[in-house]
C-alpha cells in the first residue's frame, strides 16, 4: 500500500506550493469519483429493470446515517478537532464508520481537513471555492475545484506533518492502515443484508450492494463536497470569520449538521454546530447522547466550552474566532 494511499509518506517539501502533484492521491481520486458515479447509475438501471424495494431504501437509508455520523461525528469532530474523546471501543466503531464512507484514510482526511482550517480561502487550502479567472467562467472553475476538483490535484506532501497525534496512535494507524477493508466492508454490509431481508435473493443482495453500497456512497460524497463548495459560496454569515464560510440550512439534515459550516469555522473546537434552537445537529445529538451515556467524555459544547473541557493529549485545535458582534 502506497504513503499516499495510507495517507502516511516519507518527509517531503513543507510547503504545498513548492510540492509537486501527489500521483497516487490523483489515481485513488479517480477510483473514489468514478466507482460510486458508475454505481449509481447501474442502481438507477437496476431499478427501472426490477424496481425500487423497501428494502433498498431501508439499506440506503441506514448505511447513509451510519457513515455519515462516522464522516461528521468521527473524522471531522473526533479525529480532526479532537472535540470529544472516547475509549478504545468507542474510537474503533467511529473509525471504521468514517472509513466505510471511502473518503479516504483517516489521516489522510484529518491532514487535509486540518490544512484548510489553517489556509481556509488562502493559497494552501486545498478545497477552496475561490474564483479561477475572471467572470462567470472563472467562479464555476472554482466552484467545480472546491466542491470535486481538488481531489484531483492533491499536492504531495508528508501528510503526517499535520496530523502527528494521529500518527502517534496505533489504534489509530490500525484503523488508516485497514482503510480499503472497510471499504469493502461498507459494501458488503449491505449487500448481505439485502440478501437476508429478501429471503436470500440475489435480487436483494445486489439492491442492496448497489442502493445501501455505491450509491449511498455516491450520495454522501456529494453532500460532503456540497459543504466545501456551497458552504463557502452561498448562505448566511451569524459570525464575522476572516473566511468565506457560510450557514447552508437546506443542508443541515443530510449533512447530519455539518452544513452549519460558518459556526463550525468560528469556533472549530465545538463537538455540536447547533448555536441556538432553530437549528439541526443530528451529529450534535449523538454525541451529547453517548455523553449522557459514558461513552465519550471531555466534550466540547456551545454552553460549556471553556479551557477545562480541553481534550489532554490532543494536538494544539485551531482557536475559536470572531463572536457574531466582533469584526475580523
């Protein structure tokens, strides 16, 4: 398995600008946009020929939620920001969760997510929407860049240079270095299931691979990008950030509260983007619940987010910035 596949490589340029383009990263890129685009439009056939079952969308419901909390609750809040913290059990089952959503390795994902808090809208984000020329032309050049173009020009570097608490891990490297098994465990989790709600059909099992599997894959990917490219485009701005970041309601169900993304910028280290009554948090939700649970701990809330909540042991989190009355 290749550094870049693992998200793990030897010592390279420090700098972004002065790297050259990540090869493995540009053909992992390939298959994680190509297998689910492909997979979803076979879903798409294979439900025209044979139709749409309660069970496929019980299976792409259920893997949706599933990897989508791993994606939001455990790479983004737990992995990146280190907004909570959990035992062993606890940070398997959100690794293995984040994994299956096959968007990439999670030191891979922490190092790319922790590079655009720190160069968010500047030369060294990677996934910025920043125009690319001039006019129309230019803003849907980068639209397209922050939303899926990026992963195509991923600059080679030593990944593990922003995410060394990772690295220092095992549980952790464990899980990264397992990447493509939960992969496939992602699809074939639903694919069996298909087959038993059906009564051991292998019309059920490929539904299931195909709607609980790629598709939702496909679907989730989406949604995620959708908080890089319309999450800094369009939306509203309750906090005065020194970046473009922007509140997208429309997509806070889906995105399971990620789409919150003006909050989540202005203060980063929260383990809940639910900053008043109105808004939607099902990852805010879950967290608090395995909180009341005993199953996390040191968690990080709107209410209660003062310095003896820190997280010990966690790498230095990107400070909380301007309240909403503050200028940047």
């Amino acid at each position: 398995m290749s550094s870049a596949e693992t998200g793990v490589g030897e010592a390279l340029p420090r700098s972004p600008a002065a790297a050259g383009a990540d090869h493995g990263a540009r053909r992992l890129a390939w298959v994680t946009v190509g297998v689910p685009t492909l997979g979803t439009a076979a879903a798409v056939v294979f439900a025209v020929r044979y139709g749409f079952t309660w069970t496929d969308g019980l299976l792409l419901a259920v893997m949706y939620a599933l990897t989508s909390l791993g994606v939001e609750g455990g790479f983004h809040r737990f992995f990146s920001h280190r907004s909570f913290a959990a035992g062993p059990v606890v940070t398997t089952l959100w690794g293995i969760a984040g994994s299956m959503a096959a968007q990439g390795p999670v030191v891979f994902w922490v190092a790319i997510h922790r590079q655009h808090h720190a160069f968010t809208d500047r030369d060294g984000d990677p996934h910025s929407p920043r125009a690319l020329g001039p006019g129309l032309t230019g803003r849907l050049r980068g639209f397209w860049h922050g939303h899926v173009g990026w992963l195509f020009t991923v600059q080679r570097q030593d990944w593990a240079r922003r995410a060394p608490d990772m690295v220092r891990d095992r549980l952790v490297m464990r899980l990264n270095q397992y990447y493509f098994g939960w992969v496939l465990a992602g699809l074939a989790l639903p694919a069996l299931a298909g087959w038993a709600l059906s009564g051991g059909t292998a019309r059920g099992a490929a539904g299931g691979l195909l709607w609980g599997g790629l598709a939702r894959i496909f679907l989730l990917d989406h949604v995620t990008w959708a908080v890089n490219s319309i999450g800094h485009t369009v939306g509203s701005r309750p906090y005065r950030t020194r970046d473009t970041s922007r509140n997208v309601a429309p997509l806070a169900a889906i995105s399971v509260g990620g789409s919150w993304h003006n909050n989540h910028h202005a203060r980063p280290s929260l383990a809940h983007n639910r900053h008043n009554l109105l808004q939607i948090d099902p990852t805010g939700a879950v967290i608090r619940a395995l909180d009341a649970l005993g199953l996390v701990h040191n968690a990080r809330y709107p209410d209660r987010a003062g310095p003896r909540h820190a997280v010990p042991g966690a790498s230095p989190r990107t400070p909380d910035l301007e309240d909403p009355k503050e200028g940047s």
